[in-house]
C-alpha cells in the first residue's frame, strides 16, 4: 500500500531539494540538484529558470506515478530577494536576476533622489540593500531597461511563481513581501506610498495568506497546491507551530538569518546599519532578523584553507573538536570591535578575515586553522544572536541547518553564549519542513 505524503521543493541558492514527508511530518525521501548559473543579459551571473522548472515536474511526474507513495500535497519554499516577471502570455520576460547583481549607481542616484530613503529604511524595516531589495529591482528595471520592463504584466516572487507553474494563478504572499523589500510599510501595514507613486503596485497580485491552497488534477490525480513561502520564514515556521514559549532561531545555510519572534521593539537606525532588519511571520507579524553572509564566508574561507594545507573538499567533516584548541580559541576576541558600528555585518565579516589579521599560513596544522576559522565566525554570530535579542528576555536558541551539523562550530558556540540553552535542530530538512507543516 503507498504512503500518503506531502511533497516540497525547496530550491535554495546552491542545492535544489525534493523531499516527502509522511503524515507525521517524517521525512521518507529526498533527491537533491544543482545547476550551473547562467548569463542574465548584463553578464552577470543567475540561475537556469528553466532548467529548475524542467526538473521541478520531471522529478514531480515521476513521484506521481510511484506506486510507493501517494503525493496528496505540494508546497514550495525558496530563497527570497528574488522574483520572475511575466508577460502577456504569462511566459518570464527577463532573466531570474540574481540578488547579488550590482545595483547601477546612476540607478541609485535617481532612486535617492526619489524617495527619502532614511525615512522609508525605517518604515519598511529594511537597510538599503540594492538588489536585495525587491522593489529596487522593480524600480531599477523600470529606470535601466524601460523596453523589457513595458512588457512586464506581472510581477511574482520565486515561491509563487512556481505556485503559479503548477496552478495557473498568480498572487503575492505575505512572507516574500516582509523579505527585506522596501515595499512594506510595517509600521501602516501596507505596501509602501513610493510603490504607488512609481506606479508599480499594478504589476503585484493580490495577497493572500501563507496557508493558501488551491486544488488541482494533475497527471490524473488529485493534488492540493500550496502558495509557497521564503525559505527563512519557513524555517521559523517549524517552531512558530511546535513551541508556545519565547525562542531565537538561528537559521544557518548561504546566509545565518537570526530570527526573534517575540519582540515588538521598532527598529532602529542603528540597528538597520548592522543589517538587522524585519521579516514577516506566517501570521503576518513582525520578526525581528539580523543576517550574516557566513555561510558564503565559511565556503571561501574553507577553501583557502584546502589549498594551504593540501587537503581534500571533504577533508574537513573528519576534524573533531580538540578541547585544547577549543580553549585557545575561546580566548579569541575581535580585535577592533569598532568596526562592527560602522557598516553592516557582512562587511564586518570581510574585515575579520582581512589578510592583516587572518593568516592560515601561521597555523601548523588544518585542524588548528579550522578551529580558529569557526571561532572567528563564532564571535560575528554571537553579536548577531545578541543584535536580534534586543531587549528581550529570550535565553531558549535553536540552531537550524548546515551550521547544526559543524560540531566545532556548535561546540564554540555554546562556549561563547553560556547563559543561552542552545539546541539543535533534529529537522535536517528544516525549511522544507515548515513548507509541508503549513500546507497542512
């Protein structure tokens, strides 16, 4: 007999995930994929729409005719800052334009000159972030690319499009939108007044809530479609509906995004110069995030390291934890903690690992190095965890995804925050989890 479950594509920056979940939410299979980035039309680099799109409903035809299982659900949960424009014929009409793409300075000039970005950084609880802000992506398309954004009828972000792929409907879901996208203003709880006056409102669908579904046939079959959801709100989403007392997650992958849900403290200037900034929950509520690009670092860091030490890309899932070094480590401080109110924190992060003050060369081993490579992120997590906990009276943590699994990391990181209980996701698949619990 087949097991009815619950399917999820979780497409993230670097690996695509299927994954089915039982009725009790367990996972009973998963496949993973990746694709090589392609060209946008400036050269810079992005992801193959299509090609995600082909192996989405390969992949999903393929379950769907498994006598092993009984695909009765669908969600999706992806990156955010992130969206596809459609046309008349409801076909993508740009390139899927990536986040880190650079935001053209004559664009920006026009765009300071437009809009009272203090005062909108603060209303729309975001730091400004170039493409990481979708609604600049809007307005830059709209100033840089006048013919391609004319044939833009609709504007989606990535969950609800593949939502959209699968359903023929287009709509907006509240969670993409509170992604750090200038377009929300939380404090009125509406889409900001300069989307209106740059008349970009017209190309957003309704709204509807996360939990939204729809019913479909597909290949013969019966098949209930979620809206999809960003992937860090889908995280979150796990313990918003597993845990009634007050938490902080971290939830680690490219980026570690800390997320406390229960705090109403406004946000500052201050704090939106260290990339701290709003997300919206589920319930369309305030989350309060401070992000870190450290998963991004650990990988460049990591591989400087294989290169110095002659070692395998692998190599460093066999280090253990040496409570010798652990110690040495644990006398580590930043060394200039200034430059942590000077810019956000992924600049931070570049500057602690400038080559004046990090040196894998003067370390006798890899082992060594690592160590003082995960303590070193260490001390910017710590900052962040304390940045997202403002005021609050929150010492229960949760650790979520590849950081979980690095027990050096893990191990430091208990050290370093001594009067937080620090607990480890057992959700391997935490994102997709969340999708799946949701839909449900």
């Amino acid at each position: 007999m087949s097991i009815p479950v619950t399917a999820v594509f979780d497409i993230g920056k670097t690996n695509k995930k299927f994954v089915l979940f039982d009725p009790d939410y367990n996972e009973v299979y998963h496949e993973y994929q990746s694709f090589e980035e392609l060209d946008d039309d400036d050269g810079d680099p992005c992801d193959d729409l299509q090609g995600i799109e082909k192996w989405m409903k390969e992949v999903l035809n393929h379950h769907v005719k498994n006598d092993r299982y009984d695909i009765k659900k669908l969600n999706f949960a992806t990156y955010g800052a992130t969206m596809v424009h459609l046309g008349e014929d409801g076909k993508p009409v740009t390139p899927l334009y990536n986040y880190l793409k650079p935001f053209p300075a004559e664009v920006e000039e026009k765009l300071f000159r437009k809009v009272n970005m203090e005062r909108n950084d603060v209303e729309t609880a975001s730091p400004y972030l170039g493409m990481l802000n979708t609604g600049l992506q809007l307005f830059w398309l709209k100033e840089a690319k006048p013919q391609l954004f004319s044939k833009i009828r609709h504007s989606l972000y990535l969950p609800q499009y593949f939502y959209f792929l699968f359903t023929g409907q287009k709509v907006t879901e509240i969670t993409s939108i509170g992604c750090h996208t200038k377009m929300w203003n939380f404090q009125s709880n509406l889409y900001h007044n300069w989307l209106k006056e740059e008349k970009l409102l017209k190309l957003l669908p309704d709204i509807v809530p996360t939990s939204h579904s729809t019913e479909i046939i597909y290949n013969n079959k019966k098949l209930e479609v979620g809206v999809g959801i960003h992937d860090s709100s889908s995280a979150l989403a796990t313990y918003l509906l597993n845990h009634s007392d007050p938490f902080i997650l971290i939830s680690t992958g490219t980026w570690s995004i800390t997320l406390n849900p229960f705090t109403r403290e406004q946000i500052t200037h201050e704090e939106l110069k260290k990339d701290c900034l709003q997300y919206m929950n589920i319930y369309g509520k305030p989350v309060k995030a401070s992000r870190l690009f450290i998963g991004n670092e650990f990988q460049q860091q990591l591989s400087e390291l294989n290169d110095v030490f002659e070692k395998s890309p692998d190599y460093y899932k066999s280090v253990r934890v040496d409570p010798y070094l652990s110690d040495e480590v644990s006398k580590l401080e930043l060394e200039n903690k200034e430059f942590l109110n000077e810019v956000g924190y992924d600049v931070s992060l570049k500057k602690l690992f400038d080559k004046s003050i990090w040196n894998p060369y003067k370390y006798p081993s890899f082992e060594e190095a690592y160590h003082f490579l995960n303590g070193r992120l260490v001390l910017m997590q710590r900052e962040s965890l304390k940045l997202a906990k403002g005021k609050s009276d929150i010492s229960n943590v949760f650790l979520d995804g590849g950081f979980a699994s690095n027990e050096i990391f893990v191990s430091l990181l208990k050290a370093s925050l001594p009067s937080f209980q620090i607990s480890l996701s057992n959700q391997a698949m935490g994102t997709a989890h969340g999708a799946a619990m949701i839909i449900s």
